[in-house]
C-alpha cells in the first residue's frame, strides 16, 4: 500500500479520539465536527467509531506498508532459515506493534484470527499464509474505516444541506424571498389545478 494511495489518504484524516462523549441532549461529541456556513456555526455530529478504532493511524500504515511488502519478498525469492526466522521475528513483532495502535475489541478480534507459528523456524508457506492472512485483516481494516469516514461525510453533508435550506422554504426560492404581498397564490386554486 502507498503512502498516496486513497486507503492511506483515508485512514491518515482519521484524528485521535479521547473517548469522552458529553451527555448532551444534543448527543454532541467532544471534537465533533463544526462547519462554517455564512458567518454561522453549525454543529456537526459524527460517529467517533472509526477514530475509537485506531489512535495512531499513520503507524499503522506504516506498518501494513511493511507486512504487505514482506509478502510479496517472501513470494518473490526462497528464503534460507535465517531468513525464515527473521521474517518470523519481524511478523510477531508487527502484531505486538499493531496491538499498541487498535482498540481493545480490534485487539481481541486480530488475536483470536492470528495463529502462533509452531516451530523456531516456520516454512515458506507458513510465513505466506501468516502474512497473507495479516494482510488481508489490515485490509478489512481499511475498508470498515473507509465505510464509516464515508458515512460520516454524507450525515455531515446531509445537515449542511439542512442547514442551507431550511424545510419552511419552497423549491426554487432564495432564502428570505417568499411570496409578495401583490403576488398571494391564489388559495382556491391549489398550484397544479387547471381545471
């Protein structure tokens, strides 16, 4: 994955989260988002689940970067069993690193999918297997982070759109030109009656 890539761009607007929500009745978010429209302020509230997930996003791109490229050099060329142990120490020391960087249930969750390696010196196709299958839980990761940013973009977008035009206002008018005193719709006469 590369740094520029849109997964990368994505996970890295992911901001850390204290965790601490007010009890509002608002049910406003410490750090929710807050759009300026027009010299007004407009509160936005957001999910915080993608920001709970992950507290140091950066890190963990720099880390699936890592798992990804030492899977395609473990499909590339054979490895001796020095190799083999490096790569092994390497791929422990990734999970222990990852660990630090996700929350208590993802942390629970990549334990229960990740399996020790049995021996000292594990073969190539367990090192592939192990890799492929980290590989393949950072990049679920993305993808549910990616699914919630998204989400959380369109309900901000949303209340924009609520803000901007209000649901007293007719289609097609501006702001603050309702009907005229000389131009009163006829009342009998519902828009849309001809006959």
């Amino acid at each position: 994955m590369a740094p520029d890539s849109p997964l990368c761009r994505i996970v890295t607007g992911v901001a850390k989260s204290d965790n601490s929500k007010t009890d509002s009745p608002s049910g406003d978010a410490e750090g929710s988002v807050v759009p300026e429209v027009m010299g007004e302020e407009i509160p936005v509230v957001l999910n915080d689940e993608a920001t709970e997930q992950v507290t140091q996003p950066s890190k963990l791109i720099r880390i699936a970067t890592m798992v990804r490229t030492m899977l395609d050099e473990v499909r590339r060329a054979p490895l001796d069993d020095a190799g083999r142990r490096a790569l092994r120490e390497i791929h422990e020391r990734s999970l222990r690193e990852l660990q630090g960087v996700l929350s208590p249930d993802l942390q629970e969750e990549l334990a229960k999918m990740v399996l020790p390696f049995t021996s000292e010196t594990p073969s190539e196709s367990e090192l592939r297997v192990a890799q492929a299958q980290l590989v393949g839980w950072l990049e679920g990761l993305f993808h549910g982070i990616q699914a919630s940013l998204f989400t959380q973009q369109a309900v901000a977008q949303q209340q924009l759109e609520e803000m901007r035009n209000p649901r007293g206002l007719e289609m097609g008018m501006q702001p603050g030109s309702g009907p005229s005193p000389g131009n009163q719709p006829n009342e009998a006469y519902p828009p849309g009656a001809y006959l």
